[in-house]
C-alpha cells in the first residue's frame, strides 16, 4: 500500500490521519494499539 512501505504504528497512524480528516473535519487524535499496553497516537 502506498505510503505505508514503512509500517510501524507511527506511520500507520499518520497515513490513516492523512486519509480521513478530510472526511471526518472534527477528526483530533488517531489512536494505534499493538497491545494493551502499547499504542501510538497521532494529533496531526
């Protein structure tokens, strides 16, 4: 998939972001979990 060539939670997060606050205007914050006590969160 392009753009995600690199795919940690970091990139992840950011790509679902980039794809969705157009849509979603009140979009704040893209949440990634790997496990329970391992997530990453983006706030563009």
């Amino acid at each position: 998939i392009e753009g995600l060539e690199n795919p940690t939670s970091e990139v992840l997060s950011k790509w679902i972001w980039d794809k969705m606050k157009p849509t979603l205007i009140l979009l704040s914050e893209v949440a990634v979990e790997e496990t329970c006590t391992c997530r990453c969160v983006y706030r563009g």
